[in-house]
C-alpha cells in the first residue's frame, strides 16, 4: 500500500524546483550564446556566414534532437545522474572548442559535444518537476521555465565582457565553467524512487505488524470465539495449499508436461515446438499492438499537428536566435548594442514564462488557445522586423514584443508533454 508522499506540492519539491530553474538558466545561458558569439567568429575564425551559421544550428539541432536518446538515458540512470553527465559533456565540449581554429571543431566540440551535454540537461529540467508536483505543476513549470529567460537575458552582457577581455577562445573557456555548474545543481535532485521505497516499505511494515497482532489475538484471547480462531486457521490452511499446487503445477519442468498431455497434435508436433510457437506469437501480438498505439497517438487529439506546429515554431525561432545580432550590426548597431538586444528580449520573457504557467492551471482558459495565441504573436513580430530594424530603438521594440511571446510556449510543451504521458 502506498499513499502520497509528504513532499508533493511542498518541502523538498521546491528545492527540485529551484534546481530545475537554475539548470534552465544555466542551458538557456549557452543555447543564447551561438547568436551573440557568431560575429566573433566571424571575424577570428571563418568569414564564411554559411559556414559559421552551421556552428549554432548544429548546437540548437543536437539540444532539441537528442530527446529520445536522453529519455532512455533518464530512464536508466536517473533524473541527478543525467544532469551530471549533461554538466560534463558541456564543460568538456566548450573546453574542446575554446582551441578549435576551424569551423569543422566548433561543429563538433560546441555544437554536438556541448548540445548534447545541454539536451540531456534541460530533459532533466523538464521532467523532474512532475514527479514532485501535482496540484501546482503548472506554476513550477513557469518558473522552471522562466530560468531559460533569465540566461537570455544574461547572456547579452557577459558574452559581450567576455569577448572584449578574453576574445573568442577565453569567452568558450569560461562560459564551459559557468555551465559546468550543472552538475552541482543536478546533485539536489533526489531520486523520488528512494523516498517512495522507504515510505511504502514503512507502511507494509506497519501493516504486517497490525496483521501478526491480529492473529495473536485470535489464537490467545480466550474471549475471542472458536468460530473466529477456526476462520483465521483456515485462511492460513488454504494459502499454504494453493501456493503448494500452484508451484506444482505450474513449474517449468512440468510446463512441457502439461502442453503436451493438452495438445491435440501429440504425434505431431512436440511440446518444445508449441511453446516457441506460443511465445512467437505473443512476440508479433505485442509488437503490432505497440504499432497500433503509435498509430493511434499520431492520429488522434491531434498530437501530429501539435508536433507539426513545433516544428515550423522551431524553424523561425531559431533563425531569430543565431542571427539577429549579426543582423542588427549589418543595420547600423554596434556590438554591445546587438548582444543587448538578447537582455531586452529576456525581461518580459522571464515575466512570461511565469504568467503563463498560473494561466494554464486556470481550467477555464485552454492550453491550446493559450499555445496558438502565443505562436501567432510570434509569427507576427517575426513579419514585422523589416520594419522595426531601422534603428536600434526600433529593434529594442521587436526584441520586447519577440520575447513576450516567444518564450511562453515553452512552459506549455512541457506541461502538455506531461499531461500527455499520464494519460
């Protein structure tokens, strides 16, 4: 028996809270970086634009491909361990890169070493609240979420201190330590396993322990009835006896016994032959039924179209990241200016990510009217930045409207991503 664990909603969940939204920042600080480091790589390793934007796409790419390969990496190791190794592999690939000349080891040191380091990072972040929250998963999401902002709006001014006193190889370096303190935060949260072994075994415990006074009561209390100590005798009989025939029966040595004294093919076929026949039936049943529930996920809710709408959100948000500040310094803007766009973009996105985890644990306001509204926002300051580019002020006003809406989708992907595997 197990019941629901003190520090649901409460206690130790907003510690795995705290360290969710410090992972957040700490990945949302180098998925940020590729746009405001581009010009300096630019000028110190490559002129080639085509080339340097392979730099950031492949960081962004890795980030949000590795999905099902850090699902099967938390599904073995666990939520802390896999932060851990998410730390690792970022510090080692931003200390590779920082000694990379050439686009080809930007691509694979700071792309795929450090992308994937920060994939399984941010799964950590995205996962970990829902085993600690129920009533207020919503609002731990958007906080959570709202650290991914923060680094978006730190990421501006470091890079830019960064580049001036260290240049491109100092700034990786660097920027490698302040993410390797994942693995610091990733340490805080506690497997919820080991608090629901220890609680439910406490219970079964306790229970045992009502059950063994039961029985001592019925066998020594003279008030109690022989009718009553007779009940308890015979239940204890009976299970003794049918575990007795079960094991019996139903062992392996006798199981070939069995199939062929049953089988109607007995100068046939052998027992051996029936059994592998059984067992590669089951096999097929069990995998076209795993298609079948893969078939019905695409095509029903809507979940294709869902994933299909990501997709295309993906395809100009993360134009937008890698390439506005070399876009504004090609409009007339310096390079402090260009890297504090990014600043700008973070301060309504961090109040963002928070309004829009309390607004979708408002059951009278949809989650798909809220996702859908938040993408046609987006696609809409996205049309309008010809326009708002001439000046730096006018860019300001883009970055403002593109970080409101921007980044509270992705409070709502996690949440639904959730709601989607309890049902």
């Amino acid at each position: 028996m197990k019941r629901q664990r003190k520090d649901i909603d409460c206690g130790y969940a907003w510690v795995v809270c705290v360290a969710c939204f410090a992972i957040e920042l700490l990945c949302g600080t180098l998925n940020s970086s590729p746009g405001v480091i581009t010009p300096a790589i630019l000028e110190e390793v490559d002129g080639d634009l085509v080339k340097v934007s392979w730099v950031g796409s492949t960081l962004l790419g890795t980030f949000s491909m590795c999905g099902p390969l850090a699902g099967i990496i938390q599904g073995r190791i666990g939520n802390r361990w896999t932060g851990i190794l998410g730390g690792i592999l970022m510090l080692l690939g931003l200390t590779a890169a920082s000694f990379c000349r050439t686009v080809t080891g930007l691509i694979l040191t700071f792309g795929v070493i450090a992308g994937l380091g920060c994939g399984l990072a941010a799964n950590v972040s995205g996962v970990a609240p829902s085993n600690y929250f129920n009533k207020r998963l919503p609002v731990a999401y958007g906080i959570c979420m709202s650290g991914g902002a923060l680094g978006l709006l730190a990421i501006g001014p470091l890079a830019v201190q960064l580049l001036e006193m260290y240049t491109l190889s100092g700034a990786l370096l660097i920027l490698g330590g302040i993410t390797f303190n994942v693995c610091l935060v990733g340490a805080l949260i506690r497997p919820p396993s080991t608090l629901m072994q220890e609680e439910s075994m406490s219970i079964d415990l306790a229970h045992h322990q009502e059950d063994t006074d039961e029985i001592c009561d019925a066998q020594g209390d003279p008030t109690m009835t022989m009718q009553s100590q007779h009940n308890v005798l015979t239940v204890e009989t009976t299970t003794v006896k049918f575990e007795q025939r079960d094991e019996n029966q139903c062992s392996p040595a006798n199981l070939p016994r069995i199939v062929k004294e049953n089988s109607p093919w007995k100068g046939n076929e052998t027992a051996e032959s029936l059994l592998e026949h059984s067992s590669h039936l089951t096999t097929e049943n069990s995998r076209s039924m795993i298609m079948h529930q893969c078939v019905a996920l695409f095509c029903t809710n809507g979940f294709f179209l869902y994933l299909l709408s990501i997709i295309f959100w993906s395809l100009g948000g993360s134009a937008c990241m890698v390439h506005l500040p070399n876009f504004a310094e090609l409009r007339g803007s310096t390079p402090a200016q260009s890297a504090s766009l990014f600043t700008v973009m973070g301060v309504p996105a961090l109040f963002s990510g928070l309004l829009i985890g309390f607004a979708s644990s408002d059951p009278a306001i949809g989650n798909i009217i809220l996702h859908v509204g938040l993408q046609g926002m987006t696609a809409v300051s996205l049309l309008l930045l010809p326009v708002l580019s001439h000046t730096y002020s006018l860019q300001m006003i883009f970055s403002v409207l593109y970080g409101t809406y921007s980044q509270g989708p992705y409070t709502l992907v996690l949440f639904m991503k959730v709601l989607g595997c309890m049902t």
